[in-house]
C-alpha cells in the first residue's frame, strides 16, 4: 500500500498526543477541528487502527497508537534535523561547495583559487574530488560535483568561464636529439615514441587531434594519466610528450615550442545550466568570475 499521509498529518498526530484535546490542539496548530479530526481520521484509515480513544474529557492513545505516536515523533524530528543539515550545508556563508578538478592543475591554479576564496568565506568548505576530464563531466550530471575546473569546455548544457590558457610544449630527454631546437613541427615525430594519456581522457584527445592534423601517428610507448608522470618518463628517455608548458623540465626534461597556434589549451570553471547551483556554489562561482580575478 503507497503512504499517503502527510509529514504535517504526522506531526499534527504527535501535537494531538501531547495535549490531549482535539478543540485545544487545533487552535495551538492554527487549524479548524473538522481539518485536524480529517487529519486523524486519514491516518487511522490508512494503518487500519484507531490511534485514540474519544471520551468525554479529551483523546487518549490505544495501545496501538502509542506505537504510532513513538513512530511519528521519530519520523517528524528526523526530517527537522534533514531541514538543520541542509540548512547548514546550503547556507551561503558556512555552507559546502563540491568542486571537481583535473590532477594536471592541483599544485597550480586549484591551490592560488581556493587560497583567495577561504580568505572571502573562511567559514565555507570546499570538498574537493580530483580526477580526469570524463569523470568530472560524470560526476557534475549525477549532482556528484557542483562546480568543476576542466579542460576542454565539455559539451552539452554546461555553462563556461575560462581560467588561463596553457601553451603545450613537446618535451624530450636531455640528451635528444630535438633538445637544442627553438621550435618543432609536429611533423618531425613520425618515428618517435609517445607518452601520454590513456584513450578516453580529455587530453588524449587533445594531442591527437595536434597529431593528426601534422599528419602523424607515432607510436605510443608508455600511458599515464597523470602528466607529472609522464614527464617524469620522457626524463628518463622512455619516449617524447606533448604537456603543458609548466611541466617542461620538472624531472630533467627540455621543452621545445610547438609550431602550432593550436598547441595551447584553455582551462576553466564549468557548472551544468539545466538548474541553478546552491548559493554556495553560485557565491563560490561570482567569486571566481569576479574581475578581481582576471
């Protein structure tokens, strides 16, 4: 049998219990005597008991009623602690914001964000989830993330504000041959091996499309999803990447400019557009769009 009662019929039960009196509890709640004695009367229907007895001098609870009561005291103080948690949690000034980001930007962009944020709102918390691309799109349409900080912008009814803009490097071991070189086309890896990301990132899909636009597919050595990583790989003469220029030399690697107006990509902070965000995450996103920020 589909419940039918009412959160307030339920509470309007728990208050009749207290006072005992159908006329005196009807006025402490506001309402008629008809609209409470339909109230009960809707709920003994659907349990199939009598909760209280009528005499003379008021109600008073059956046995059965008092299982009832007990029941609906726990099910109405249960959902005043729901409304208390989410109260706290969406609450622009101490509430929660869950924010999603790429691993290629935790010790940059992230970090100096969040910094200039806790100093506005020191009372917010910003739950963090730091994973690739396509779980980040995943996770803003099941609500698992709020806000992301992403690259590419994902497709679909996202909102967008770009961050910065990274100039991509190929980067090689020291003892290269292309490690002198100011600038290389892309064309001059055919018969190089490449470190990268797996097949399905964002970034994957990034450098092949660099790659193919060259008219080259060179053969790939290792995959790692992390691009610190792969950097760390090429040092260690495992192959040649394409990275963002700030991880150029972080393990004794050279970078050398890519000759392509494409080799660059721009990150920034995404947000689904079907709903509007909790206040928290609207105030952490106005934030970051503020000019100051620019």
């Amino acid at each position: 049998m589909m419940a039918l009662m009412l959160l307030r019929d339920l509470a309007w039960l728990v208050a009749l219990a207290d006072h005992q009196h159908v006329t005196d509890t009807a006025a402490i709640l506001r309402t008629s005597q008809p609209t409470l004695s339909r109230a009960l009367a809707r709920v003994e229907t659907e349990l199939g008991t009598r909760v209280f007895e009528r005499a003379p001098d008021g109600v008073h609870l059956t046995p059965n009623g008092r299982l009832v009561v007990a029941a609906a005291r726990d099910l109405t103080a249960r959902y005043e602690q729901l409304l208390a948690d989410l109260g706290s949690l969406l609450d622009p000034d101490t509430g929660v914001v869950r924010l999603a980001f790429l691993d290629s930007i935790a010790t940059s962009l992230v970090p100096r964000l969040l910094r200039s944020f806790h100093e506005h709102a020191p009372r917010m918390r910003i739950l963090l989830r730091q994973e690739p691309a396509h779980e980040i799109v995943h996770d803003l349409r099941t609500g698992a993330a709020d806000l992301a900080i992403i690259s590419p912008r994902p497709p679909g009814d996202f909102g967008w504000h770009p961050l910065q803009e990274e100039r991509l490097v190929l980067v090689v071991p020291p003892s290269h041959r292309l490690r002198d070189r100011e600038e290389v086309d892309l064309r001059e890896l055919a018969d190089e091996e490449l470190v990268t990301t797996p097949v399905g990132f964002g970034y994957r899909a990034l450098v092949d499309a660099l790659l193919r636009d060259a008219g080259v597919s060179p053969a790939v050595s290792f995959e790692s999803q992390d691009l610190a990583t792969i950097e760390g790989l090429v040092a260690a003469g495992l192959g040649v990447a394409v990275v963002p220029e700030p991880f150029a030399g972080l393990s004794g690697t050279v970078g050398v400019r890519i000759a392509a107006e494409a080799a660059r990509r721009t990150i920034g902070l995404t947000w689904r557009t079907d709903h509007a965000p909790a206040a928290p995450a609207t105030r952490f996103r106005d934030f970051v769009m503020a000019p100051a920020l620019r």
